[in-house]
C-alpha cells in the first residue's frame, strides 16, 4: 500500500509546485575550485536524462554524487529539441521517468486543462502516438528540479573527461577541464558513470570499445553491416496491429534488401542532425529572413527530405527532424570538443539552410512556401542561444564491448519460444525496434539507402542484461547510455525513455554496491534485479502486466520472467494454475534455488509442454516447492499469479 500511495504522489504533484512552472529553473552549481581534490561516492559524467536518473537515484539511496556536463544544460536531446517520448510501450516504466513525466503532466494541465489538445498530445500514454510530448524548455526545468532536490548532488557544469586514474581495473580520480579553457580540477571517487552520449570517459580508461558497423557474420546478425536497402509503408508489426503485443505499431517497416550488399564492417555510424524546436504561433515564430553563412541552394535542389515540422505537439510547437547528412558525422565519435563544435555547426547550418530553402526559393512551389512559412524557430526556446538547440543529436557514438554484447539476436524472438532471450540479470527494457539512419550516402540500383533500417517486424521488447553496462577492463565504472550493443541492436537501445531505466538501474547498483563493499561489477546482480522489481522498475515486458499495477504478484512475475517462467508476453496471473505447469514450474524453481536452471532452456520445455485442465490447490503446490503443509486461509485453487507470489516469499529476502 505504501509503494502505491508514493507512486499516487508521484503523479498527483502539489498545485503550489506546477504554479512555479512558469519560472525559469536552474539546480545551483558548484564552482570548481570548490570542489577540486575532493572525493565522492559516486561521480556521474553526463547529465543526459539517463545521467540524471542515475544521479538522482544513487543520492536518493544514500550516496554523495557529483554530477557533471560538458555544457550548462541538464536534460540531453529532451531539453535540445528532441521533444517526443520515444516509445511504443505507454506503461510505467521507472520510478524516475514516471516522477518526471507526472510533474511535467501537471504543469501542461494546470496551464491548459485536462480537456486542452495542449495537454492531451503532451499527456504520456499508450492512447496515442507519439506516446508524449515535451517543450524543451520545461523539460529542462524539470530535469533541473529533480536534480536541485537531492542535497546529496553536487553538480558542475561546463566540464569534461579529459583524463583518468586508474589502479589495476579501478578508477581511483578523473580529471575534468573546463569546456573552452585549459583549466583542471581532479576528484575521486568509489565508483564512476559514463552517462555521456560519446562515450568520453570510458574511452579514456581504455575500455575496448567499437564505432560504427560490425560484419555480418561477428555476431551471425542479419542486418548487419553495410547494407543497401529500402523503406516499406506500415504499419508494423502484425503482432501489434492484431493487438496480440501491447505496443504501438510504426508507420513504417523494412523493404527489400540488396542480397548483394557486401554486409561488411566499417566505422560509419548513423546520421546525426539537429533538433530545431519550431512553432507556427505567430507571436511566438522567429523566420530566418536571410540564409546561414555558407549557404549553397543547389544541396536542397534535389534533396529529399523536404520537410520542417513533424508531429505537431503542445504549445503550437513541433521539432524539425528533415535535415541529415550521413557521413559527415563519422569523425564525431572520436574527435575533440572543438572538431566536434565544427561537425555541429556543419549540421545546424545544413538545417537552417534547409528551411530558409524551402520557405523562400523559387523552385519551391508558392503554395508550399506558404505552408512551410507557417513554421519558424520558436522564440521562446534556446534565447540565449539564436534559438538554436545547444548540442546535435548524437545518435550513435562509441559503444563499449562489455560482458554481454546486445545483438540483434537479443531483440529477436528466441528460438523455440515466444519472447526474445531471457536474461537473468535483466535491468530495464526495450520495447522500440531496431532501427538506423542511412550511414552513408550510398546507393545502388534498385535500392535507395545505405545502413537505413527499420526493423518493426522483426523486433519485440526485450531485456536489457546488466552485463551490457559493464566494461570488462573496469570494476567501478557503469555505463547505461554507451552501453555494450551492436550497431543493429543499437537502434533499440538509443531511446531515453530506455536509457532512464538504465540510468536508475545504474544509479541502484551503484547504491548496492557501495552498501555491500563491492565495486559495481563484483555486485549479486540477482540482488539488484530483485531489488528493482520491489521498486516497480520494468525489467520484462508484458502484455498483461504492468510493474506500476497495485497486485501484490507483481515483482514475483517480472522477477521470474527474468528466470525463464514464460515462454511468451502474456503472463495471465489471474488465470487458474494447471497441474501439469505447476509441477514444471515446481521443477524450474528447484533448479533455480540449487543454481542450476537455464532460463531459455527451461523457457523453451515450457513452450513445448501443453496444458492440462486441471488445476492445483495452494497446499499441493506448496508441498511440491517443498515448502510444508497448508497454511491457514490458503485457497484451495491457485492462481498462477499467486503461485509466482509463494514462491518469490520462498526465495526470501537477500
């Protein structure tokens, strides 16, 4: 009842707060000279929302955390124009993710009503797509506003990785250097996070890492490598359109791929761009009354995505997600902060280009104009700024190659069963499919794209491992946004409603360990995966199942999920428990407490065994976990959601 009370006041944030909304908001930060030579529990590198969920968590279990950025903004691409939820599951997700999606839900709907278009595009819900929506600016003020309330966090800005301690597979201090400047500070700590979207600090460490494409046959991966393809009409997967998966389908799916494609590895990586906020309120629209410097009309000539406003969100506003140049962004990854301003302004020039091309150039039809002249940079958003956001979507950097790589496989469905591989360290999940922007500009005959994917069809919600957030070389550091996944898989993982959940899941273990006396890797991850489901964070995916339900069986189905229990996404916990799945799940429990059970194996033998129509008592199905006699009150049948219930009270507590 508690955990359903916090959850209620989670979402029902007090009036006196949402009035406030309107003000600008920033958490305090710490000067450097105030915090150099200093030591700290936790040291967080990147306040993307991922870094901030993991910051904010690890404080909130008790740990003393410095929280760093390279520039002066907390939130990522949500506070630089990105805007939309990316999700396809509407569900709760994370305690964090669901704390700020409900003090964001309470602003829109104090400032437009709960029967405003304004709040019910905004509203975060499984109803619509896209799934929710946010103003750059007030998402930035949120992010500010849970990172301002734990006094445990000390953030500082405007600072970067520029060098590391290490001690064997330890960090012992960072070096952190003031964006722009030569200037220095250095601090230690227990343990550390790479939140970053590059991947700065555990390049640093020597982490082996990868950038760009793997060969098809490294990981036996389908898609991988450089493929030359085409783009389908959705929507997509069947499975969602039927309604027998509960996520939203896409609008489009894979087309053809060239069978010749050399599927070969190469260090391209997806297309970035920026994520112009723009607004089609007259009072509120900044139009570009002349072209960026450099500007060449003949690259939009011919360009094909003509385009300025996507979906349409709150406050008259949209992003611009038209403009990308693949390969220009290769050196990205690896360059430094002044090479990389340079790829950055090459991308935001290109965009601005783009929409002064298509609302004033005369090959440029006068109707079309007009509509793209409906649109204009926001006003009130990146002031200070030319109304420009302050970092490029990086939508693929460096990734770690880590204890357990995600591939393509892990977002497929398993063999033999209904779900994608089981993994018993599970930590968060993935409901998006894999996906890419076109790498290069490449083409072939017949076939329009280089790298461009949109696997709908062939994805399914799966378990993010914790291995993936663990570098093999190093104990004490985690890394939940470059975590360690194939470029295929990548585009599952990229979304920051899944990096949310990796970053809390981080910041728990980081918490956990700290508490045990061990660094991250040496922790029982079986301890902080029932940790998590105790704290309703989503490590398995249901259609019937929701980690934020009030059901007391809840932590026992995701937890066991994790273990192998279901063979497919429908838990059916209210369904009545036949003999013959209690004496295999009787059987899978046993081989789970003597150590010895193969999730996908045991998930596998469920899938092929049928169900009889009899059904079990609680006393029969006690006696057979070896558990005693009847307990008083005990009903005489079992639901199967009870069932996971007695045996998660068997398991005890760690």
């Amino acid at each position: 009842m508690k955990q359903i009370l916090a959850l209620l006041a989670i979402l029902l944030v007090p009036l006196a707060a949402c009035s406030r909304a309107a003000e600008p908001f920033r958490a305090p930060a710490a000067e450097p000279a105030a915090i150099a030579g200093k030591s700290f529990d936790f040291v967080v590198v990147g306040a993307t929302p991922g870094g901030v969920a993991c910051a904010v968590r690890a404080a909130r279990e008790g740990l003393n955390v410095l929280l760093t950025q390279h520039d002066a903004h907390l939130g990522g691409m949500m506070t630089n124009g990105l805007s939309q939820w990316d999700a396809l599951y509407g569900g709760h997700r994370a305690p964090l993710f669901t704390e700020l999606l409900g003090t964001i839900d309470a602003y829109y709907k104090e400032k437009y009503g709960a029967d405003s278009r304004d709040y019910q595009v905004q509203h975060y819900t499984h109803d619509h797509y896209p799934i929710g929506w946010v103003e750059p600016h007030v998402a930035e003020r949120e992010f500010n506003r849970l990172v301002a309330a734990e006094k445990r966090i000390t953030v500082l800005l405007r600072h970067y990785p520029a060098k590391v301690e290490l001690d064997g597979p330890t960090i012992t201090s960072v070096t952190l250097q003031e964006y722009g400047t030569t200037n220095q500070i250095q601090v230690s700590a227990a343990a550390f996070a790479d939140a970053t979207y590059e991947g700065d600090l555990f390049a640093l460490a020597k982490c082996k890492y990868r950038v760009g494409r793997e060969a098809r046959d490294e990981y036996d991966e389908p898609h991988a490598g450089k493929v030359f393809t085409n783009i389908a009409k959705g929507p997509a997967p069947t499975a969602a359109v039927e309604g027998k998966l509960n996520i939203r389908p896409y609008g489009s799916k894979q087309g053809s791929i060239d069978p010749d494609s050399p599927f070969t590895a190469d260090g391209a990586v997806q297309a970035y761009n920026m994520r112009f906020c723009v607004s089609r309120d007259p009072a509120n629209r900044v139009l570009l009354t002349e072209p960026p410097k450099g500007y060449d009309r003949n690259e939009f000539v011919n360009y094909e995505r003509k385009g300025i406003a996507t979906n349409y969100g709150p406050n008259l506003k949209s992003h611009m997600n038209s403009p990308i140049l693949p390969g220009e962004n290769h050196a990205y990854p690896e360059a430094d902060w002044p090479t990389r301003e340079k790829i950055t302004a090459r991308h935001r020039d290109f965009g601005l280009g783009l929409m002064y091309f298509l609302q004033n150039d005369e090959s440029v039809k006068p109707a079309d104009r007009e509509k793209f002249r409906q649109w204009g940079l926001a006003k009130d958003e990146f002031a200070d700024n030319n109304h420009v956001p302050y970092e490029m979507y990086v939508r693929e950097a460096r990734r770690i190659v880590g204890r357990h790589v995600f591939t393509e496989h892990d977002g497929s469905l398993a063999k033999g069963f209904g779900r994608t591989p089981i993994h018993p360290d599970s930590i968060a999940i993935t409901d998006w499919y894999m996906d890419s922007h076109s790498c290069t500009m490449d083409s072939r005959p017949g076939y329009k794209y280089d790298g461009k994917l949109i696997l709908t069809e062939e994805s399914r919600p799966a378990q993010i491992p914790y291995r993936s957030l663990l570098p093999k070389e190093i104990d004490n550091l985690l890394v939940p946004i470059c975590l360690s996944s194939t470029h295929i898989s990548w585009g599952a993982i990229r979304l920051e409603p899944v990096w949310m959940q990796t970053g809390e899941a981080a910041g728990f273990a980081a918490a956990l360990a700290n508490k045990q006396k061990v660094p991250p890797a040496k922790l029982d991850s079986d301890l902080l995966v029932r940790t998590l489901v105790e704290r309703k964070q989503l490590v398995s995916f249901f259609n019937d199942v929701n980690p934020a339900d009030p059901q007391d069986y809840v932590p026992a189905v995701q937890y066991f999920a994790t273990k192998g229990f279901f063979a497919d996404y429908d838990a059916k916990p209210e369904k009545l428990l036949s003999q013959s799945m209690a004496a295999l799940w009787a059987d899978g429990f046993k081989k789970l407490r003597e150590g010895k059970l193969d999730p996908n194996e045991f998930a596998r033998r469920l899938a092929k065994a049928g169900e009889d129509e009899a059904t079990v008592s609680a006393t029969q199905f006690r006696v057979n976990l070896g558990g005693g006699l009847r307990k008083a009150g005990e009903p005489t049948r079992l639901t199967r959601g009870a069932a996971l219930l007695m045996m998660w009270q068997m398991l005890g507590a760690k």
